[in-house]
C-alpha cells in the first residue's frame, strides 16, 4: 500500500546524467520510497534544440543500473496542450525585447542591487515595441508578496513579484514553453506532493508558487538539496565535462560504489559498497531532522 506522497525526478535529456544528477536522483527515490510514496520519471525535453535523442534511454538505463526505479514515465514534449491551455488563463502580453535590449533597459533604470536577479522593467507591458518580431509571451505578475518553504534548509524564502521576480517569460519567442510554467502544470496534473531537486532552483521557488496560486493549483512540499561540486568548488555540469555515469557503467564499475561514494558525499557513514535500499533508512533520519511537514 503507498502513502498519499507523489515524488519525481526530472532529468533533461541534453546528455548524460553525471555523478550530481545521480544524487539528486537517489535522494528523489529515496524521499519517495522512504515515505512509501509513488515516484515518477519525467524528461524535460522542451528546448529540443538542446535534446539529445540518445540520451533518454542512456538515462534510464543509468537510473537502473544505480537500483532507482519508477512508477510512471513523463515526456513534457508530449504535453504542449496542458502549457498552451494554462498560459491563456493567465493575464499575458507579448513581448519583443531581446536579451540586449532588456539589458540595456535594466541598466537604464535604477539597477537591480549587486549580486540579485536582473528584473524585467517592463518594457512591453504598454504594447510592443517591434510587432514585426517573433514575440514571447510574459505573464504580468500580481503585486504582491509570496513566499516559499524549503524542507531541507527550514527556510522560508519572501519575495515580492513586481521588483523582485518581474513579469515572467510563460512561452519564449521561438515557441518553447518555459520551464516554469511546464513544472507547474506537470506538477499539478500528476499529483506530485514532493518536489526534491538541487539547491539552485530554490530562489525560482516563490515565482512558481505565484503560478500555482494564479492557476488555482496546489503547492506541493519543496526540499532544495545542495549541488556536487568538482576540486575547484564549482558545480558539477554536462557541459563542464562532468564525468557522466554511462561511463562510470559501461566501464564496468560497481553501482554499488557508486552509490556509496554519493551517499558519502553528504556526509553518512555507509560501507563501501551499498544498494538504494540500503539508503532508506539514512533518507528517514534526515526526513526526522527536519521534521517535514512540521
């Protein structure tokens, strides 16, 4: 019998997954089946420029190798009818600016502080600018506040929408919904209660919340994990040459060092060779820590 809690792991398939991707996709399982929860498997596949075509089997063949498994498969690229149908119940306008031109308008204006996101001033909100331009889609963010919970940290992250997030890019210019949007609705459709995912969507958090509520949509439990790191402190990427698993696999290592070597990158205490399962009940003592839902 499962519980009421609905996990996922959300890899996108521009490449293979590396040795962070894999923990956060061990700790995703492990926050699902911990909780006698369902998890899902969903590819976020909607900058298909970026899409590898190979890299969704390698990905679920890396996930198996390591012993994590799923309920059910999502591929957001087969769900364009769900963001096209959420984003026109949204108050919208279409916007021309390029990247530079945003830039530019934000250095105009009075300047975001240093070190915080660059927010759109704007620009379009009247009209456009260029009709004659392919236009992206923004939403006009309410005034007001939102704020966000993270289990991991037991934080709670404020911000206000207009100055400190700005209208939202829903559909870029080219036609590719945006991430925001999709998460949101893929979220809500499936029934997810329990989002784990790396620390560097945290900040993003609030801005969904706001969708959620825009939509009449739930919230669900958020827990940011912190990001792997290579021997210079910068995080671990596919496009840093991060060392992906199917290597690691096809190479004829051991998932079972694999997955110690990962579980001792957060500091537990395993033997040198453990299974997912043998995981569970480290996850659960973490799960107690932070006292989730509390």
């Amino acid at each position: 019998m499962t519980s009421g809690v609905v996990g996922r792991f959300a890899p996108s398939p521009t490449g293979a997954m590396h040795l962070g991707n894999a923990r956060t996709a061990l700790l995703a399982w492990l926050h699902s089946r911990t909780q006698g929860g369902r998890h899902l498997l969903r590819f976020e596949d909607l900058d298909t420029g970026r899409v590898r075509a190979w890299a969704y089997d390698v990905t679920r063949a890396d996930l198996a190798w390591l012993g994590l498994d799923w309920d059910e498969e999502v591929i957001q690229s087969q769900r364009l009818d769900l963001y096209r149908a959420a984003a026109a119940r949204l108050d919208t306008y279409p916007c021309t600016c390029t990247r530079r031109e945003v830039q530019a308008a934000i250095q105009d204006s009075a300047g975001a502080p240093h070190g915080a996101e660059p927010v759109y001033p704007g620009t379009c909100r009247a009209g456009s600018l260029h009709p004659e331009r392919p236009a992206a889609l923004r939403w006009r963010v309410p005034d007001e506040v939102v704020c966000a919970r993270d289990g991991w940290r037991g934080e709670t992250l404020c911000q206000h929408l207009p100055s400190e997030v700005g209208d939202v890019v829903l559909r870029r210019n080219d036609g590719v919904f945006a991430y925001h949007l999709a998460v949101v609705v893929d979220d809500a459709e499936a029934g997810v209660t329990d989002v784990l995912r790396g620390e560097d969507l945290w900040t993003a958090t609030p801005r969904q919340v706001a969708l959620q509520r825009a939509l009449g949509l739930p919230t669900p439990r958020y827990w940011h994990v912190p990001l792997m790191l290579d021997f210079r402190g910068e995080r671990l990427a596919k496009r840093g040459g991060a060392p992906p698993v199917q290597a690691i696999r096809e190479a004829g290592d051991v998932p079972g060092r694999v997955l110690s070597e990962l579980a001792r990158s957060l500091g537990w205490s395993v033997p040198d060779e453990v299974s997912a399962a043998d995981l569970l009940p480290l996850w659960r003592t973490e799960l107690g820590r932070a006292e989730l839902g509390a």
